[in-house]
C-alpha cells in the first residue's frame, strides 16, 4: 500500500511517503539457465513468468518480438547476430523502475569473423572512477583475452568477465583488448578513461520501498533505496540504534551523496517501519 502517513516521534512530527512492496517471488525465466551460447542465425525463444504480470526491460534490440498473456511474456529474434548478445531482463510490470525484482539471462551469439561484441561509440568513453570497466565483450568463451593499454601496448593483468569485460582500478588513458581465434588476432575497439567533473545537480528524485509495512518485533523485511544512477551518486544508509528507546517505529534514512550538499540537506528520502508490540515492555534490538 502507498501513502502519506505522519507520525508522533520523540515529540517530533514526521510526515513521510511509504511504499509498501507485495511479498511476490521474483519473475522465472526459461530456460532456466543464466547464460545462454547460441550459433549465428539462431533463434532466441525465452520466456518469463511471475506471480503478476511482467514485462522484458526496455530498450530491446532491433527485431525483437514479445508476445504476452499476462502472467507470461515470451521474447522471440529471428536470425540473431552477435549484436543480439547482451543481458536480457525481466520484471513485475507494476513494479517500473524497481531493481530488486529483476530477473536475467544473457544471450551470447558467436560470430565467427567477429570476436569483440561491436560497442555503441557512446561507451567507448568510460568515465574514471575507483573501480573501472572496459566493456569489451567476447563472443566466443574459449579464448583468453588481454588488456592493452595504448601507444605503449602494455599488456595489464586484470579481472575478466566476458559479459562485462575487464574490471579493475586503471589510471586515465587509452585501452583496447585483444584475442586470437582461429590463429587470427582481433582487436577491440579503443576505449578512453576519463576523469569526469560531478555535475551540479539541481533536482533528483528518491524512493525508498519497504517489503512490508507492518512487522513483528525480530520479523525479517527489506528496505530497497532507488536513487538517479550515475557517478555524481552514491547510497548512504543511516540506521539509529537509539531511536528504539522512546518509540515504537524504527526511521531508516537513505541519502544520495552528491556534489550539491545544500541540496541535498533539503531533499532527504525517510521510510518508517513500525513494530507491532505484543506489549509495551518488550524489549525490541537493534543491531
């Protein structure tokens, strides 16, 4: 259930937006597999059910056909390429912007004149941050891949995914990755680490989602934060132990932390949970 609720807290008065999630499992997928390794040409045929109705996550690829009855969503592409390979996910349709129930497959289509999943120019500029990915992508599983970092081809030792790509901490600069199929050597195409100013933000928007409304005193629940993504934000949490002691409700406050402090002094997102007390003697921990 959604609403505005307003609460008496040690003499404080908050009025504060919950969002109550239903107790739904997360959508299934079939195949039931996480990866699929498809020839060129294939068809891609999966499906997605939930308990609700559910939808694949938009944009979908060129070509892509979804039929649906509800409860069921079924994803069709005729005569995949290598351009079809990329995670494919799933959701509650009423749920639009939560991540918490997203369910996923990737698809890997090879290509055997192509080893790099071509890339979109707006990823080839990654922006500089303490933990960095080159995302290029292999097709074919089989083979190792190395990063380079360029003019002084310097061949670097980081970790590697092939539904990703490299991962690691990188100094700004040029970097590409290079593999041999078939006795061949292909070559990525150049990507450029970068070190980005924040951006001042002046508007933002947070939602914070609660599993349930109301729980039991040592009753497990979730507390979700969805907040703009980006490099200018990153989630805080703050949970007061010492609020138990003159209230029943327990607040948890989930801050973005960006550039704009002033802002964001004006702008926190609050949720509260309140406890159903058997008695007003029990003794409820926090930890």
């Amino acid at each position: 259930m959604d609403g505005v609720k307003t609460y008496l807290v040690c003499g404080v008065v908050l009025v504060l937006m919950v969002s109550a999630m239903p107790g739904l499992s997360s959508p299934t997928i079939w195949p039931k597999e996480q990866e699929l390794e498809l020839e060129p040409n294939s068809l891609i045929n999966i499906s997605c059910t939930g308990e609700s109705e559910v939808v694949w996550e938009e944009p979908l690829p060129d070509g892509a056909i979804v039929t649906s009855n509800g409860f069921t969503a079924t994803l069709l592409i005729y005569n995949a390429t290598i351009n079809h390979t990329r995670y494919y996910d799933c959701r509650y349709k009423k749920n639009e912007g939560d991540p918490s129930d997203l369910t996923e497959i990737y698809i890997l289509v090879k290509d055997p004149h192509i080893l790099f999943v071509p890339e979109e120019p707006e990823n080839l500029v990654v922006p500089h941050e303490a933990e960095v990915v080159i995302p290029c992508r292999a097709s074919h599983l089989s083979h190792a891949v190395e990063l380079i970092r360029i003019p002084n081809n310097e061949k670097l030792h980081r970790f590697y995914d092939h539904r990703m790509g490299f991962i690691g901490e990188l100094p700004p600069g040029q970097y590409l990755c290079e593999a041999t199929l078939n006795g061949q050597t292909y070559q990525s195409s150049t990507y450029t680490v970068k070190k980005v100013e924040p951006q001042e933000v002046n508007d933002f928007e947070v939602e914070v989602k609660a599993s349930k409304e109301t729980v039991r005193v040592r009753q497990p629940f979730n507390v979700s934060c969805i907040s703009p993504f980006g490099p200018a934000f990153h989630q805080q949490w703050i949970h007061l132990k010492t609020q138990a002691r003159c209230s029943h409700f327990l607040l948890f406050i989930c801050i973005p932390v960006i550039s704009n402090w002033s802002f964001l002094r004006r702008h926190p997102a609050f949720i509260k949970v309140r406890f159903l007390l058997f008695s007003s003697h029990i003794f409820m921990p926090l930890r």
